[in-house]
C-alpha cells in the first residue's frame, strides 16, 4: 500500500525537496519541518520550500528559518515531496518547475485533492498532514526530538482549531499527547502560534467587525475586509487569520463567510460551516475547494457583484431545509 511505498523511499532515499503549499498554515509549515528534520537527523539531504510569505506566527518554529522560498533547479533528488496541497498549482510559482523532481509524491488531506503526485497519499480522514507525516517518521523509523514534536504538536493543533474543529479525532488526541511525551508545552507553543496578536491585528479586528452582515434569516453571517481597511490599521492579510470564525460563533449561523479584497475586483472568499453544509461544495462552484468545514476560493469583479452571486449560490443550498 501507498503508506509503506512512502515509508520505503524515505527509508531508502538520500537526497529530498520538500513542498507545500503558498500562503502556509501551521500544518504546511509544521508538516515541512517535521519531515525535513526526521530525515535530516537520520543523515539524509533535505532542501525545504516555500513560497511564503510565512506569517508571524509560526516564524518561532525552530529549523524556519531553513525554508526556501526560491529554488534553482538542482537535480538529484530521490524524490519531490508535495504537503497539504490540494492541487500542484497551490505550491505557487515554482509549481510546474519543480515538477520535473520524479516521483513526485502528494500527501493531503482535502477532500477534493486532485490525486497529482506519482503517488498519493490523501486521507480525508486525517485532521492534518502532520498526523500522517507522525505515521511516516513512525513507520520508516526515523528519529523524533522535540523539534519534530512542536512542528507536528503545530500542525494538529492550528488545523483542528486549539482541537475544537470536527475534524479532532481521538487519533489527533493521541498523537499530540505523544508529542508533549517529547516535551512539547501546550501553553508556551499556543502563546505564540495561536495568541500572540498585535495592536495591529486587533484594529483590524475591530474594524472587521463592523462589517458584519446576516442573510438567509441569520444563516449566513458575512465579514468584509478592505484594502482600505487594512491600511487604515496597517495591517497585512496574515492579521485576519482566524477572523472567519467570529460570524461563526454566532447562534443560528451555519455559513460564515470573510471576503476579503486581495486587489482592485478581485476577493477571496474564507467559508466555515457550523453543522450541515459542506462548504468545500459551496466554493468547487467558483472554482475553490477545502474541506467540509473550511474552504475558499476567489472571484473577480465588484465586490457588489461576488457578494451576491455568492449569496445566491449559497441560497440554494438552504433550499429545502
Ligand atoms: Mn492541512
């Protein structure tokens, strides 16, 4: 099976280029480091990318600092690994270059991955990469330290949301308590990678806040964030990680929804569901993807316009519920 082939080239290979996908998350980042040190500490190459920009929040990871974001072709690698990428094109720029690195292997866990690797290894099931690269470190007995816990304690823990989200398994549980076997502190690690906002961050908040508006008799709850706004707070997009779920909260809605304008027409749209809807259905209808409870896409054309072809689309799901 697909885990032990996996296993076995990490077993056997010496040299490794190591991806995942821009715009990272802790999972891409933790699910990078983890692997790329396991491997490392066992005397293999290791080169890590990615595009970035890495956000302030997981810049206190340790080995970080080792992450690439260009790349000359070198050649010679045993093998091209792809992480939390749902399609090849989410690596960025440098997608179709690196894809001449054979195999190419492609290990997520979103639902609608594409299935582009030479081998895939793609399990819905899983609450984040990093749980199945703790499998992989396990199975092809590669070493652990504390570095390698923090980095998959990060993974699992910004994934399933401090470990409330409906993907938090007992699995997810198990795995995190391992890692504090190796010495992880929950609370310093959540310091940093979950709290930690700025003054910054919390005007944009503020401001985002504002904006909040309901449909669908409160079962839509919609935030907008402007270039304008962010200006105003001189904020960047990394301040409203996170901002999606305040909507969220609110009783009675299912679908929450950040829009937020990356440049002149054109938006991204953040989606969270509460219960029932599978918000990763909502966002394959203009193009996006994700999972159940979290996925994106982006839009071209007045913010006036995407609100409302957005808004109608998700009407629909409602119909007859
Ligand atoms: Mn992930």
């Amino acid at each position: 099976m697909v885990l032990n082939n996996i296993a076995d080239i990490l077993k056997n290979g010496e040299r490794f280029f190591l991806a995942s996908h821009k715009d990272p998350d802790g999972d891409a980042i933790g699910s990078i480091l983890a692997l790329g040190e396991a491997l490392e500490l066992s005397g293999k190459e290791v080169v890590l990318f990615n595009e970035g920009p890495i956000p302030d929040s997981l810049t206190s990871l340790k080995g970080i600092e080792r992450i690439i974001n260009n790349f000359n072709t070198k050649s010679g690698f045993d093998a091209f690994f792809v992480l939390d990428c749902g399609n090849l094109e989410r690596v960025g720029r440098a997608s179709l270059h690196l894809s001449k690195i054979k195999p190419l292997i492609n290990i997520d866990h979103h639902e609608n991955n594409s299935q582009f690797g030479d081998l895939n290894l793609v399990d819905a099931n899983k609450s984040s990469v990093g749980e199945i690269i703790y499998q992989l470190i396990k199975l092809a007995d590669l070493p652990m330290n504390l570095n390698i816990a923090e980095s998959i304690f990060v993974a699992i823990q910004t994934d399933t949301g401090s470990f409330r989200f409906d993907n938090t398994t007992r699995e997810a549980f198990f795995i995190a308590g391992e890692m504090l076997g190796w010495g992880v502190n929950p609370w310093k690690i959540s310091r940093k990678v979950m709290d930690g906002y700025t003054l910054k961050k919390l005007r944009l908040l503020e401001s985002t806040l504002k904006t909040i508006e309901f449909h669908n008799a409160g079962k839509v709850g919609l935030i907008t964030i402007t270039k304008q706004m962010l200006l105003k707070a001189k904020a960047d997009n990394f301040d409203s990680e996170r901002f999606v779920d305040y909507p969220r909260f609110i009783s009675g809605v299912e679908i929450a929804v950040l829009i937020r304008e990356i440049k002149k027409d054109y938006y991204k749209f953040s989606l969270r569901s509460n219960d029932w809807i599978n918000v990763a259905d909502l966002a394959s209808h203009f193009g996006g993807g994700g999972h159940q409870r979290a996925a994106a896409f982006t839009r071209k054309g007045s913010l006036e316009l995407v609100k409302q072809e957005f808004l109608n689309k998700a009407h629909e799901f409602f119909i007859g519920h």
